[in-house]
C-alpha cells in the first residue's frame, strides 16, 4: 500500500507563487489534444482510486464523482491523513460549491496556488478545471515531497529515475514522456528494487507493448500500483502525456522508497549487532591468544632456567641450536601475538567506549599486566640462559680441543715408537764395513736428534693431560693410562739409544783408514766424472752458426778447453791412485768385506772409458769447426756481392721514379716531347732488366746457403722486385696517361695551351701530389676556373667525373670534363640532321641510299645496326635513322 505521510510545504528556495506557476500551472490548449486528455482520465481516475479505496469508495467519472465535493474532500482527508472540516450534506448547488470550497481551501492551506480554479467550474463538471485540480493535488501530495541530492519534486523524481536505470542497456531517462515509450524504463524500475520479478535479460527494446503490459501487471500484481495507463495509448501517441507519466512513476518512488526505509532499519539493527558480535569476537579471540600465549611462556620458561651442562660439545651445541630455533623461530611469532594482544586490547576497548559499551575486563589472571609480568620473567630467564649455554660452550670446546690435541699428539708418538725398540736392541754392526758402520752411526744420530726433538711432544702431552684432569674431562681415566704408557715408553727408548751409540763408536775406529780413502776418491771422482761428462757432450754438441766471428769464437772456445786436457789428465791419474792404495790396504791387513765406494756410483773403469772417448771427439771437433769457417767465408762474400748490386739498383729505381713523376708534372713542353720523353725513359729502364735478373741469381744463391741477414745493405729483394715492378708500371701508365692526353686533344681539337692551363689548375689543386685531387680541392678548381657552382650543379659534376664515389677526381677524368666544357662536340641531333640531308627529308633512309652516300665499312655498319622504321609512310627495306643516331649517344636503347 502507498503510505503519504504529513509533511510541512516544502520550500526549495524560489518563491511560492513562481514554483507554482512553472510546475502547477497546467496548459489549457495542451488539455485539448484527446489523447493526452484520455491517458490524464485514466492515470487520475486510477490514482484517485489506489487511495479512495483505503476508505472503501471507488469513483468512475472524474468529472462528474467530485462535483458534490463529497468524495473530493474524501480524498484529501485520505491522502494528508488530517481532518477536513465538516461537509454539507444538501444537494443544493450552493451545498457542492460549498464542500469543494473546503475542499480548495484545504489544498491552499497547505501551500498550493490554485490557479484559474474555482469551484463553480468543478460543480459543473469542467473536465479540463477537474484535471488542473487533480493534477494540483497530485503533485503536492505525491510527486513535491520526492527529494534527492538536494533536488525535489519533479527533478528529483527524474534524477530518482536516472539514479536506477543507469545500469540497464537500452534505457536512458531524460524526461517523463518519450523516455517510457518502449517500457524498459518500467522494466528496469521494477528489477532493480525486484530482479525476481522480472528477467531482464530477455526484454526485447523493439516490443514496446510487450514491455509496457508486463511492467503495468507485474505493478499491479506485486507492487499493489494500480494499472494506471494503457501499454497502446503510450506507443501510438508520439509523445505521451508527462503528467500521467510522472503521477504512475512516483507511485513507484513511494512504493520502493518504504521498502528501502525498511530495508535501511534492517541494516541499521545489523551494523549495531554485527558491532556487537565483532566485539565478542575480539573478546574470545583476545581470551584465546592470552591463554596461548601465557601457557607458551608457562612451558617455556622451566626450560630457559635450567643450567644442568651436558658432557659433550655435540649435546651442548645442540642445547645452542635449540637456543637459536626458540630465538629465530619460536620467540619472533609470540612477539608478535604478545603486540597484536595488545594491539586488539587497545583495539577493543576503543571500540567499546566509541559504541557506549562497558569496558572489556579479561579473565583473571589474563590481563595485559599479567602478560607483560610474565614476559618479562621469560626475557630474564632468557637472558641468563644465554650467557650461561656461551660460557659452557666456550668450557666444552676447550675441554674437545684438548683431548682431540691430546689423542692426535699420543698417536702420532706412538707410531713414531712403534719398532724403535726392536732396531735398538738389533747387532747388525758386528758384520758391517766401515761404511755400514758409518752409516749406521749417522742414521743413529739422526735418531738421537729425533729423540730429542719428541722430548718437547712428550712433555706436550703429559701438560695436556694435567690440563684435562684440571678442566674435569669426562673421560680423563683413559687419558692418565694413555699417558703413563707414553713415558714408560719413552723412558725404555732413552735407555736403549745410550747403549748402541757406545756399540757403533767401537766399530767405527776399527774402520776409519779405509773410510778416509773412500771419502777421497768419492770427493775427487766425481767432479771429475761431472767435467768429463760435460767435455762430451759440449764435444758432440750440433752448432748454427751464421756469421765468421760465430765461428771464430766457437773455435778459440775449443782451443781453451784443448789446454785444459794434461791438467785432467794429472787428476785423472791421482784419482785412480787412491782406488789402487785401498786394494794395498784390503790385501796388507785382510779385510773381509766388498771393495766397492759405497759413497760413488763412479768406479775406475768408467773413468778411464770416459776418458779415451774424449781424446778421441778432440780432433773430430777441430774437423768440425774448421768446415764451418771456409763455409762462413763463403757466405760472406755472397752478402757482400749482392750488396753491392742491390745499393746500385735501388737508389736507380727511386731516382727513375721520380724523373718520371717531373715529367707527368712539368707543363712548359708539349704533350709530344713528354711522350718522347717518357719512351726514352721507357727503353732505359727495358734495358736495365738483365741487372735485375743478375741480383735474382745472387738472391737465389743466398737463399740456398740459408743467409737470412746482410749487414752489407738495407735492400731485400722484395724491395728490389717490388720497386721495379712499380716503376713498369708507373711508367705504362704514364705514357698511356699522355696517350689519351693527346687522344683528347686531338678529338676535341683542345689547343696545347688550354691543355697547359688545365695542367697547371690541377697540379695547384692536387695538394697531396698523389695524382688526384679530393671532393673539396675539386671545387675549389672549378670556382677558380670560374665556374659559379651550386650544390646541384656540382653534384651532377661529381657523377661525371667519379661515377664510381671513391671521393677523389683523376687528371684524366678531369681532362675529360674540361674538354666537354670547352670543345664543341657532336649531339644527336646533328647527326639526325645529317641523315636527313642523306634521306632527302624522309623520317627514314633507305639500304641503297646509305651504300651511295657513305664508305662501304660505314655504310654496312649503319645497315647491320639500324632498326626498321615503323612509321606511318614506311617502305620495304625503311631504316629508322633517328633511333639509330639517339643510341649512339646513349639516349635510346636499339
């Protein structure tokens, strides 16, 4: 049901009576239009009924059912829900005029302008006058109370409109009239406040009736809005009536508005107990985190107070990583919930107090006071288990180095002892020679001062293990057996190494003569087998050699070490003589025992093999060196005779490269006697080539003998090839340069002294005197020549004249484009006169008349190269002269 509500008379800032005459004041002509005038019937009638029908009253004629002003008043009283006053009962005229006075009157009260009403008018049935009223109460009663976003009545009830459908395709209010034709605008009204009402999405923009029939029943069925308007008086009238639009639609506002009144009450009554069961969520979730985190701290803390220390380093370093894992991993989480707890404390009691709730008071034993005593005797606790699990690991790791230090120094001493008793106690030395004995003492005093040297260890070990008996190593029982075993040991090894020193100083007296000659002979031998072994290999050794003085000094080198030879023969003789007196005292005194030196690998007849063989490669050395000096000289005196060609050809060649490039240069002669010239420098240098052929013989001599160097000169025959080469070609192309020099001149008929002046202007320009000048000297030629030279114009030069762009211009292609310039040279065009004078004005010429007019090898020339004529007036046998002539000058293609 549609509830009006009393409402003071809006004001919306303009004045009453201007408000009133823009929206109130209806159009008497507009009235006329029948359709508008049926369609207000209708919706008025209808509007009139929804409310009449709370009073259970109906009208069927509105024109006619408020003349009395009975149900008039009625429906005021109805709609503003006040009291009117008492109506007259009569049926007199002036008893009607009278109740719709009271009627009008009660509207004006309430704000309303009527405008050109009275009363008679409604009396007597004015449809038109009924209307205007009808429409006057409508929109002070329905349409003037709309508000939104500071805008009312009419524009509020649109923006209301536009505010709903601005999500639906195909919908677009701008008005109250044309804007509702196809009936999506109903449609989108209904399924925005009711989408299970109506399937959108199947509503067809092109089924205006359709549309409008199912929003009009879905109304009337749903929503309780009576069918106010007929779905074919909207589409076939082409602008419906706003009025009648406006009234049906803010049926809707107010039918949608209480639902979203009611709608808002539910949501207010939700926030308020979804602020409720927030808070009683904090409130368990706060209750939940304490007893957690207070029960962690509970478990915790009996573990960080316990100091009962472990016996080894693997235990109390895992006691440390346990540490860390509560530091770095259990610890940081709890931090966090122990913040957050009071975070959302802090949190909850804030909520509390902003939505006028009492203040949350946590469990006993679980408020933020209590967490924090509690932490704070987990961080003591934590503190001093710290530094307590450092000094025990520090304890432990010293106590592990210890007796690691201890097991490494006790094994290694004891393998060092394991066998040394047995070689003690050993009577090798009773059969032993004087070098056995020696050896056997020297080994034992190597033993001795091993001895002394694992005194230090013992005594390391014996500290190491007071040390661990001080620290209370867990093990120290085995460690004192272990110990006491290494000095029982030591102590039997000292005694042992005593009595065998006193053994082997007895047999090495008994010895000693024989020793002293061993020792001498080992001495002298084997320097002297180390100088032999030298001698032959330096005898025997290959040489290359490449000069004289090489040779010479390998030869005085061997003459130095020939005077050494009876000086080591003398030594040679002293040495043998000391194996001989040992074999006089072995025989004299009858030792038993092997004559060998057991000090030298080096016996008697090694010496004396070694010996013969080096007076044997004495001479064959002299042999040697002597065949390597006359082969020196030999090559010497080949250095020097190609020396002496290759100074005389070179400077030739270099002076002959320069009288030719004065000549290209010079300009006072003409380009004859620079021809002549050049061709006589041509058979000079022809008539020089035999001397080149003799420095190749000598070259190739050299290269035989293997000479890679000559001090003699700064010339190679590389040089010498490849500047002869350069002057042949140098000079070819020096004559062939005047050749076409002469060609051009005589062609272009250029006199010698423009041929002068061109000489000159480009030896000028030609800056780097390499034969050509580059991009810039070139243009800098031309402008002094007084050419007036743009960058177009000097552009289409340079294709002429370095068509390749290598960036550098030649004296012959300058010469060519100087005689372009200024010969006078055939065109085409001449030459197609020339035909035509031949042809007796005819496009084309004919085989007969070229035979007669030209020389037979022009004439079968012309004729092998002429196309046909394919003109309009041609002959048999025409030929087309002129696409003959434009070929030759490259202007066609045949």
């Amino acid at each position: 049901m549609i509830q009006i509500d009393n409402m003071m008379p809006y004001d919306n800032g303009y004045d009453q009576d201007e408000y009133m005459m823009q929206e109130e004041e209806w159009d008497r002509d507009l009235l006329l239009d029948p359709a508008w005038e049926k369609q207000q019937r209708k919706t008025f009638t209808a509007w009139c009924n929804s409310h009449l029908r709370k009073a259970g009253v109906q009208i069927e004629n509105i024109e006619e059912d408020f003349r009395n002003g009975l149900k008039l008043m009625l429906l005021l009283e109805v709609i503003s829900g006040e009291r009117l006053p008492k109506p007259d009962r009569g049926k007199m005229r002036f008893h009607k005029i009278a109740n719709v006075n009271k009627a009008l009157d009660f509207i004006t009260s309430k704000g309303v302008k009527l405008v050109s009403i009275g009363a008679e008018e409604i009396v007597d049935g004015n449809v038109k006058m009924t209307l205007g009223m009808i429409w006057t109460i409508i929109l002070r009663f329905a349409i003037q109370d709309i508000s939104v976003e500071e805008t009312s009545a009419k524009e509020g009830l649109l923006l209301w409109c536009q505010r709903k459908t601005a999500p639906y395709r195909n919908v677009n209010v701008q008005n109250f009239h044309v804007s509702w034709k196809d009936g999506l605008a109903f449609c989108a009204l209904i399924h925005r406040h009711r989408p299970d009402l109506i399937d959108y999405a199947k509503l067809n923009k092109d089924d205006a009736l359709g549309n409008l029939n199912l929003a009009f029943d879905i109304a009337e069925k749903h929503l309780d809005i009576p069918k106010m308007l007929d779905a074919e008086d909207i589409v076939n009238t082409p602008k419906p009536d706003e009025r009648a639009i406006m009234t049906y639609v803010s049926c809707f506002y107010h039918a949608f508005a209480g639902a979203e009144q009611a709608e808002t009450a539910a949501n207010r009554i939700c926030k308020i107990l979804g602020v409720n069961q927030e808070n009683e969520k904090l409130m368990e979730e706060y209750e939940r985190l304490a007893s957690e985190l207070l029960e962690w701290i509970r478990r915790t803390t009996p573990w960080l107070e316990n100091r009962m220390s472990e016996k080894t380093m693997a235990l109390m370093q895992r006691k440390l990583e346990d540490f860390r894992d509560y530091r770095r991993m259990h610890k940081p989480p709890k931090v966090q919930e122990k913040c957050q707890l009071e975070i959302n404390f802090n949190t909850l009691q804030t909520k509390l107090r902003i939505s006028n709730r009492p203040a949350f008071m946590p469990s006993e034993g679980k408020m933020v006071s209590d967490i924090a005593s509690a932490w704070q005797g987990l961080e003591q606790a934590e503190k001093g288990f710290e530094e307590w699990l450092l000094t025990e690991i520090r304890r432990l790791q010293r106590v592990d180095h210890l007796a690691e230090k201890f097991r490494q120094k006790a094994s290694n001493h004891e393998n060092w002892a394991t066998g040394k008793e047995e070689i003690l106690t050993r009577k090798d030395y009773e059969s032993a020679s004087l070098m056995e004995i020696r050896a056997l003492l020297r080994k034992h005093e190597a033993f001795e001062s091993d001895l002394s040297a694992h005194q230090d260890r013992v005594e390391q070990i014996a500290a190491i293990a007071q040390e661990l008996n001080e620290l209370d190593y867990h093990d120290v029982a085995a460690v004192n057996q272990r110990c006491q075993s290494i000095c029982d040991v030591w102590d039997q090894l000292g005694t042992l190494t005593q009595k065998r020193r006193e053994a082997l100083e007895r047999t090495e007296k008994l010895l000693e003569t024989v020793e002293q000659l061993f020792l001498e002979y080992t001495k002298r031998s084997a320097p002297f087998n180390s100088w032999l072994e030298g001698a032959m290999e330096d005898l025997q050794d290959m040489f290359i050699v490449h000069t004289i003085e090489e040779v010479q000094s390998l030869i005085a080198a061997h003459d130095q070490f020939k005077s050494t030879l009876p000086e080591a023969d003398g030594e040679r003789q002293a040495i043998l003589g000391i194996q001989q007196e040992v074999q006089k005292i072995f025989n004299s005194y009858g030792i038993h025992g092997n004559l060998a030196n057991p000090y030298s690998t080096i016996s008697p007849e090694e010496i004396i093999s070694k010996w013969e063989k080096v007076k044997k490669l004495v001479p064959q050395r002299d042999g040697s060196l002597q065949e390597e000096l006359a082969r020196q000289h030999g090559n010497e005196r080949l250095r020097r005779q190609f020396a002496a060609q290759a100074n005389l050809i070179g400077p030739w060649i270099q002076t002959r490269m320069e009288e030719i490039g004065r000549c290209s240069l010079e300009i006072g002669g003409t380009l004859e006697d620079q021809m002549t010239q050049l061709k006589q420098y041509e058979h000079v240098i022809v008539s020089y080539k035999p001397n080149i052929d003799k420095l190749e013989g000598d070259h190739q001599l050299i290269q035989e003998s293997l000479i890679f160097d000559n001090k003699h000169t700064n010339y190679t025959m590389e040089h010498i090839r490849v500047g002869w080469e350069l002057l042949l070609t140098t000079i070819a192309r020096t004559i062939n340069d005047i050749e076409t020099q002469i060609l051009t001149r005589d062609a272009k008929g250029i006199s010698q002294e423009q041929m002068h002046e061109f000489r000159s202007s480009f030896n000028h320009f030609d800056r780097k005197k390499n034969g050509a000048m580059d991009t810039d000297d070139f243009r800098a030629c031309l402008i002094s020549m007084g050419y007036d030279l743009g960058e177009v114009e000097f552009a289409r030069i340079m294709l002429l004249v370095d068509p390749n762009a290598t960036g550098v211009v030649t004296f012959q292609s300058f010469i060519d484009f100087m005689t372009r310039e200024t010969a006078d040279t055939d065109t085409s065009e001449q030459v197609v006169a020339s035909f035509r004078i031949l042809a007796a004005d005819k496009p084309y010429i004919l085989i007969d008349e070229l035979r007669r007019e030209l020389p037979h090898d022009q004439a079968e020339y012309c004729i092998s190269r002429m196309p046909p004529y394919a003109g309009p007036v041609a002959v048999p046998g025409a030929l087309d002269y002129t696409a003959f002539s434009t070929a030759l000058y490259g202007e066609s293609d045949l």
